[in-house]
C-alpha cells in the first residue's frame, strides 16, 4: 500500500462510518455492513506496513489530515458502540457469533492490568462498559472480583443488563449510568478503574476523579497512539501532582494499548 493509497482508504471508513451510524434504527438491519467495515478497519490499524506509511504520512502531515484523523475517531466510535449493540441484540435472540474485532478486544482483557492484578477481593470499575460489556464478565468469571460498569448511554445500560442476565448469572456485576461522577460511593471503592478506549474526554475526567478515588487504586487507560489513534482516542499528560504513569501495556497486534497509572 502507498501513502496516497492510505489516504484514499481513510477518507473511504471516514464516509462509510458515517453512513452506517446514520443508519442505525434499533434493530439488526445494517448489522452485517457494519461488523464488516469494523472488523476490515481493525486489521488495516493493526497491519504492520500500514504503521510505517502512516508515520511518514504524519511527518507531513496537514491541518486536513489531523481533521480526518479526528473524524475517523468520532465515527469509528460510535459504530463500535453501535456494533456492540447489533451483538447484543443478536445475543438476545439466539444468536452468539463473534466477530474479529470482539475477538481482538477480548484477547486484550487478559492483559489489562499488567503487573497490578485483579484478585476476587478487588472492586474494578469501568467507565464506558457499552452493550456487550465483555470486560466485566470476563474479569468476574476469571476473579470473582467484583465490577461495575459505567455508561452515559441508557440503551447500552439497557441491552447490557440484559446480556448479563444471560451469560453471567450469579457473578458480582452491576451496570448504572450516567456519568462515573454521578456514583462516587463506586469510585471511593475501586481498587482498579478502567477507561474505555473511545471515551473522547478520558483524560478530563481522570482529573477530576482524583479527588473521588482511593490512594491506592490503580487506572488502566485504554488509548491508542500512532495509527492506532484513528481507532481509539490517544495518550496525553497528566498533572503529575495527580497521577503518575506506573507501566504500558503495549501490544501492537491489537487495537489498542494500556497505560496504568498510580495516583500521585
């Protein structure tokens, strides 16, 4: 592939994202447009070649480029936030296919706290657990730990209470929503926060959570930096009188990277 032909391929998801998210009505119709663009997007982020084009493209880059970048972020986002829909509204009528992307995401999880492991006495919270929340199942089938998962979509909130019904009954789950700082009680209690990687204002508000958390808690920020930053939202500072970055979960077969951070 060539840098123009990368150029091309961006502004074709950047139009193609859009399309998809307008359409989505609440049911399956477009499910099947979407997952494939979505899982086709995955693998042009995460192929190698791709990674060094972008580089020099970057080094070049223009005030359209950062817009487009910008954009494929939003729209990305909110097609993976409407595929996660799409899936469990397919779980919920008998349906339990995977696609690629599900199966990039799921094989991240296992490596989501680096060295800070989830024990079943921890209290995790995640902010933006959408409508498959595969994270709080996972790390409560694996732990026992238990999760909370946080979303300011009352539909994913919805779907994704039901889809624990179905694959995690019994395990220490709960989903609430609104904004992680409408639960502070969640938060003094966490011994691990997670970030999703398309919560756009990640970084603000782990700002302004520091004064709801404990001493000891330890963040995991999804992000992805690079190519990857077309996908997810990137890494940034923070106020290191706040928050210290402790280690990096990098792993470039996958979407997105991990940052882990202490409180200062």
């Amino acid at each position: 592939m060539t840098i123009d032909r990368i150029r091309t391929e961006l502004a074709f998801y950047q139009d193609k994202f859009t399309t998809l998210a307008y359409r989505y009505d609440g049911t399956l119709a477009g499910s099947e447009e979407l997952e494939t663009a979505i899982d086709r997007y995955s693998d042009f982020i995460t192929n190698a070649e791709n990674r060094s084009l972008w580089d020099r493209l970057e080094r070049d880059s223009s005030d359209e480029l950062h817009r487009l970048a910008a954009g494929l972020r939003r729209s990305s986002a909110q097609c993976v936030a409407i595929m996660e829909k799409y899936r469990a509204l397919k779980l919920l009528e008998g349906d339990a296919e995977r696609t690629d992307y599900f199966q990039n995401i799921e094989t991240c999880i296992e490596q989501e706290f680096g060295s800070f492991r989830v024990a079943a006495d921890s209290r995790v919270v995640l902010i933006g657990s959408g409508s498959f929340p595969m994270t709080p199942l996972f790390i409560a089938k694996r732990t026992g730990a238990s999760v909370v998962g946080i979303d300011i979509d009352e539909e994913a909130v919805e779907l994704g209470r039901k889809v624990i019904d179905r694959l995690g009954p019994g395990l220490n789950i709960r989903l609430l929503g609104g904004s992680a700082e409408h639960h502070p009680d969640e938060l003094r209690k966490a011994t691990h926060l997670i970030f999703s990687s398309t919560v756009s204002e990640k970084y603000e508000l782990l700002d302004r959570l520091h004064a709801l958390t404990d001493r000891h808690v330890v963040v995991a920020m999804r992000y992805g930096d690079r190519l990857k930053s077309l996908f997810n939202y990137p890494m940034r500072e923070v106020d290191g009188r706040k928050w210290r970055l402790a280690e990096t979960v990098w792993r470039p077969e996958h979407v997105f990277d991990i940052a882990l951070y202490r409180r200062a």
